[in-house]
C-alpha cells in the first residue's frame, strides 16, 4: 500500500532547474514567513527567525525592484519592443497602461 511523505517533505522538495533553485527557495520561505503560527504548527515548521524575516523580505525587495525595471518602458521590455518594431511586418503588443 502506498504511503504518501508527509506533506512538510513534499512542500521542501521542489522540482525545479537548479538554476532556479535558490530563487524559488527564498519564495518558498517568504510564502512560509507569512503562515500563522497554527499553519506553521500543523506543517511541524518553526517560525523563522527576526534575521532571516529581514533578510527574505530584503531579498524580495530587491527583486521587485529589477522585475519592476525589467516590465518598465525603459526597461527590458521596452528594448523587445523596439526590435520588434524595427523587423518589418511585425507589429508588437503595446505595453498596458501603468497601474
């Protein structure tokens, strides 16, 4: 008969590209910070502690801000549009109006 692992092993164990691995870790642990202290108790999981919260939350914040650079008009984004722009017959999407 087959045993399901218990579920705090399985939210540990992510399959994703090792590349991808430290990212999605630092947002597994943020998604962790923001339980209550009964979720954290039925997933057996401590509550991190002050450091690492800043930390997280830091880290976070610093992605937020390249993805927000990389979306902007300026950014990333804004540059693919212009290629495609410039190759004749393709007319590109233009970017949603800012919230």
């Amino acid at each position: 008969m087959f045993t399901p692992p218990p579920i705090s092993s399985a939210l540990n164990d992510w399959a994703c590209d090792p590349l991808d691995r430290p990212l999605v870790s630092l947002i597994v642990r943020a998604a962790f910070q923001m339980l209550h202290d009964w979720a954290l108790h039925m997933l057996e999981r401590p509550r991190s502690c002050a450091l690492e919260q800043a930390a997280v939350r830091t880290a976070l914040q610093g992605m937020g801000a390249s993805l927000a650079w990389a979306f902007a008009d300026t950014g990333v984004a804004a540059r693919a549009r212009q290629r495609m722009r410039a190759v004749q017959g393709v007319t590109a999407a233009e970017p949603s109006p800012s919230t």
